[in-house]
C-alpha cells in the first residue's frame, strides 16, 4: 500500500513509500482508509527533532476514516463506518496517512448513521476539540451573550464557529487573517476580531468582562487575555497551544469573577465521551455546510507541503486527504 511516512534515523524524510499492508494485532481493527485529515499535530509530528513524535520511523496521521476489514469484534463486522483516533496513533505507531490502517479497538468510533467517512474527517480531530469545547460550556449553562473563539480560521476555531452558530449561540471569531474575515462571517461569526483585539486594558489586573463564554486553541498570552476579560461565572475551553504552551495569569479572574478555565482532550477520552461527540457532530453537522469548511483535497504526495502551509498559518479550515489519490 502507498503511505505518507516520516523517517528520522538519517536526517529527517517525510515521503510517500510503497509498504505492505498492516497485519492486524491481537484486539486490534484493520481499516480501509476512505479519508484523512490534516492536524495541527500532524505538523508537529513532522518537524526533525520532534517533541512530540515518539518514533524514529512511522507513517504519519493522527485521525482516519474508513471501513472496517477486519475485526473480531461482533460490534465492528467489515463494512462498518468508523472513524480511527487517538491514543499515540501517528504519533508512536503507524497513523492515517496511508491506504489501511490497523488500530486498538479503544482507538476505533463507528459512526453515527448519517455521518460519512468525508464527513467524519471534515469535522476529524479538530472538529471533536471543537465539540467537546462546545459541550463543556454548554454543560456549564452560561452561554448567554457572545462567545469567543480564538484561532478562528484554523480548524478547531473554524469549526467552533461553525458549530456554535449551528447551535444557536453568538460565536465572535478572533483571527490574524484578515482576509479571512468574510469567510468567517459566512461560517456564522456574528462578528470577527483581530487577535490583538483579545487583549484589553494591560495596565489592569483584569479587562472588560466581556465573553459570556471562549474557545481558545491558541494558548500562551492570548488565554491569559481572555481569563482576564471572561464575564462573572464564565469559562473558557482551552485545547491548544499554537502561540505557545506557557500560561501567565493571576488567581484574579477566578477569586473575583468566578470564571473557569476547562481543560479540553479528546485524543484520550474514553469510548463513551467519544460516543457523545460524534453523536452530537452528527446532529449538529445538519445544519452546517460541510463542504466550506474544507479548503482543499489533497493527496499523500501533497503532505509535505500542507504541513509546511499548516506551520506557516497559512491554511483556512480543513485539508482533506484522499489516500488513493495520485
Ligand atoms: N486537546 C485536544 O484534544 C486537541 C485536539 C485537536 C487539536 N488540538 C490543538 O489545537 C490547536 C489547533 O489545532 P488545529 O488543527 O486547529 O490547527 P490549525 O488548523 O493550524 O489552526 C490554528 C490556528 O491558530 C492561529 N495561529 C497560528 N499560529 C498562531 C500564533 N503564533 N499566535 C496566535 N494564533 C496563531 C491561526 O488562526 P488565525 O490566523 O485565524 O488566527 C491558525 O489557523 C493545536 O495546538 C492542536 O494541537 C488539541
């Protein structure tokens, strides 16, 4: 089969090889991969010298979607529909970005009936931080007024936006594209900030209480400025780190404004909460238009250039890829 591997045990080579297909191990589900996704940390996973890559030598991927061709579990006859995700896959063992892929069965989502594979890796790792963020401040019950969400034309903030639109809430996009704008307000931002605009007031302890709620994937100063500027009682789901993985604040926001700051994981969830998350992306993705969110298809061979685009900030929304694609 055609796979997307990186190999550092001679200089760093991310390339397309030709390979044998995976052997299934013991509990594990063999998947015809029908589509990938590309992840911020897929981008990571790429660079030399790695933090995050814990092999020397894999194929890359961190999410997939496929069918099922080979399973003992009763559950997950061939033919299923499943999404593959988590755990260390494409980070320490063989990930997505190839033609099949062989996973723990903890690792392996069937989907929900109305979720294609092409659906399921439109929304794929990025899309469940997006959902599970949702989820966490809707469950928290303050969601009255406008919602921030930082990093709004990547793709957990795109689909953010997106998804609190579809559901009914005010989504404010904080993005440093600017020429992204229009196509954030098309996606449902009622409204779209540049990301200095998150900071507010610095020569206060804290800003204008202002977001009735955040969506931050950005980290480092940009969630310092939105705990400052959260209103009493909010909270904010924090999922990533692209500005940075240091976090200065003071106890301020939380002993005076009640606020939250909530810590946002889908690559361990367990198998019940990634349950909740596809069923409610596939409520949910009814309602949205799938296809914008997806800037472009890609093949294997168009890998190493996405993540170096991916790296540069220079990708709006999703990348699809299509493993049989020449
Ligand atoms: N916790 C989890 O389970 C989980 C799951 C999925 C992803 N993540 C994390 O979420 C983060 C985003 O992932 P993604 O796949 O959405 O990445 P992405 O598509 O690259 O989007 C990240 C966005 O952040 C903004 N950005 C980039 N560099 C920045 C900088 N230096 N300062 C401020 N903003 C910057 C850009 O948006 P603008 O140009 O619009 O500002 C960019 O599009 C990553 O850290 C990823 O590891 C976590």
């Amino acid at each position: 089969m055609r796979a997307f591997q990186i190999d550092e045990t001679d200089g760093l080579r991310c390339e397309v090889v030709e390979v044998p297909t995976p052997h299934r191990g013991d509990g594990e589900v063999l998947v015809a991969v029908q589509w990938s996704g590309v992840n911020y940390k897929d981008a990571m996973v790429a660079e030399a010298g790695s933090r995050v890559r814990r092999a020397s030598r894999l194929i890359g991927g961190v999410d997939a979607a496929g069918v099922v061709v080979a399973s003992d579990d009763p559950d997950l006859p061939d033919g299923t529909t499943v999404a593959v995700h988590g755990g260390v896959l494409g980070v320490a063992r063989d990930g997505g970005f190839a033609q099949y892929v062989s996973a723990p069965r903890a690792w392996i989502s069937p989907l929900p009936a109305g979720l294609s594979s092409h659906d399921a890796m439109a929304m794929g790792t990025a899309g469940l931080a997006a959902m599970a963020s949702v989820l966490a401040l809707e469950d928290r019950g303050t969601l009255d007024g406008e919602i921030l969400v930082t990093g709004a034309s990547g793709g957990v903030g795109s689909i953010a936006v997106s998804l609190l639109a579809a559901r009914g809430h005010q989504a404010v996009a904080s993005t440093g594209s600017a020429s992204a704008a229009e196509w954030l307000r098309t996606r449902g931002a009622s409204r779209v900030i540049g990301r200095d605009d998150v900071a507010d007031r610095p020569d206060r302890v804290l800003g204008t209480p202002q977001w009735a709620g955040a969506i931050d994937c950005v980290g480092g100063t940009t969630l310092a400025n939105i705990l400052r500027s959260l209103r009493y009682g909010a909270a904010v789901a924090a999922s990533g780190l692209v500005a940075g993985a240091e976090l200065a604040t003071t106890v301020y926001p939380f002993i005076t404004r009640n606020v939250a700051l909530l810590g946002i994981d889908v690559v361990e969830a367990p198998p019940e909460v990634r349950g909740r998350l596809w069923r409610e992306l596939a409520t949910t993705v009814a309602r949205i238009d799938l296809a914008a969110l997806v800037e472009r298809t890609i093949g294997l061979a168009d890998l190493a250039g996405t993540l170096d685009d991916l790296r540069a900030g220079a990708v709006r929304g999703r990348v699809l890829v299509d493993p049989a694609a020449h």
